[in-house]
C-alpha cells in the first residue's frame, strides 16, 4: 500500500470551507503521479522518454464523510488487480480514523504515439506487482 498525506487548501473548497469534489479529482491525480514516482518511474520520464501515459478510463467515488479546509487528507493507494495493459486500483481518504472518501480507479498504459493502449513494460509490471495486493490478480485479457 501506498501512502501520503495531503493537505486541503483554500482554493480546493467552497466558500462554506467544504472540500470541493473536483478539487478531490485533482488531488487525486498528484497523489497517482507521486505513486509512480515512488516506483521509479516520474510521469515526465513517462511521456518524454518512453512516450507513455496512463490516463483513467474508470473511476467509482463513495463519498462518506465532508473534508473541510486545513484538513491533513490521508491517501491510501492499492493495487488490487494488474492486465496486460490495464491497472485496478482502489483509494481511501481519510481524516484521522474518519473516512471520507473512496474510489475504484482503472488506469490503462497507453501509447502517446498512437494513443491505443499498451502493454505494460517489464521493469514498471515488475514494481507494481511488487506493490499487489490480492493474490493471483493478474488478468492478461485486460
């Protein structure tokens, strides 16, 4: 499992001081750039050398709990499923021991050239099989 605290700003909430759930979303895409960073792999690298990307294709959102400003959101990062091109990860925002948020998120490896997917490369399958965490997981049909 991954993890890392973030905080919630001024500018991610509305004016009630109540965490705005876009500003979520895009919390949440740092906190996936900071994952593949921790692998090895920086997102610049990605796109730049290896001319690669891993956009969302799905994304399922529970909220439970409201965020409010000054909050220190703790993101927890799964990887619950890797295919040959596709990444099933799930998330879990909290606020201390209070939940706020979860997600179930598919990202797929995609090609910037052709922007069709692509298998992931070795050296990344590797680190994120590194990071599993359901057994037998690997699904090569997706």
């Amino acid at each position: 499992m991954f993890t890392i605290t973030k905080p919630l700003r001024f500018g991610d909430c509305d004016p009630s001081g109540i965490a705005y759930f876009p500003s979520y979303l895009n919390i949440l895409v740092g906190v996936l750039e900071d994952f593949f960073a921790s692998l090895g792999f920086p997102w610049r690298a990605m796109n730049e050398v290896r001319r690669m990307s891993v956009p969302t294709v799905r994304l399922d959102l529970t909220f439970q709990n409201p965020g409010f400003q000054g909050d220190a959101l703790d993101f927890a990062l799964s990887v619950r499923a890797i295919g040959r091109s596709s990444l099933d990860l799930e998330h879990t925002v909290s606020r201390g021991d209070t939940v706020l948020w979860s997600a179930r998120h598919r990202i797929v490896a995609t090609s910037l050239d052709t922007n069709r997917s692509l298998a992931w490369p070795e050296d990344i399958r590797a680190a994120l099989t590194h990071h599993l965490e359901t057994p037998h997981a690997h699904d090569p049909a997706t």
